[in-house]
C-alpha cells in the first residue's frame, strides 16, 4: 500500500478532530474530538514506521501516545464529572464563567 493513503486519512480524522473541538461547546465531545486528534497522530507514526522497515520507533512513540492519551481521558472525564456534579452542566463556555474573580474593595 502506498504511503499516502494512511496519511490523507489521517490529515481527514485530523481535521474533523480540529473542527470538533474549535467548533462544539460540550466537553465530552471536545474530548472525544482531541481522541480523535491523537489517533491520527498514531496512524501517521505507524505509516511512517512501516514505511521504514529498519527501526521500530513508531510503534514505540505509538504505544506512549496511546498510554497518554488514555491518562489524558480518565483526567478529562473526571473533570466533566465534577463540573456537572457541581453545576449541571458540561458546557465549556459557561465553565469559563466560573472562573473566582477577586473583588474590589
């Protein structure tokens, strides 16, 4: 197979992933579209790693990504959890609104 056709799909699952979290305002999509972000990541390195027989470097940074990616969610999902324990909603324009602005005295 040649090497473009893993890499025009990944520019494609890199792109709705951009377009996921620059466009949506609930959380778990923005962190569903950051997924979808890191797995092209990992489609580009394991292209790039069987385009280049010799080393094994791409799988390896493939694996680290995945274990990244993994820690990232578990830490996004509790976030979510507790902004809508708290609050009742997981939109991310009014979790700016929460920030503690000191008041004048």
């Amino acid at each position: 197979m040649p090497l473009v056709l893993p890499l025009l799909l990944a520019v494609v699952l890199f792109c709705i992933g951009v377009y996921g979290v620059l466009a949506r305002r609930n959380v778990i999509t923005m962190l569903m579209s950051f997924e979808l972000m890191l797995n092209a990541v990992n489609l580009n390195l394991v292209a790039f790693d069987a385009w280049r027989v010799d080393e094994a470097t791409g799988q390896t940074l493939a694996i680290f990504v995945i274990t990244l990616a993994a820690a990232e969610i578990g830490l996004g999902l509790a976030i979510v959890l507790l902004l809508f324990r708290g609050h009742g909603h997981v939109d991310a324009d009014a979790a700016r609104d929460l920030l503690e602005r000191e008041e004048a005295s």
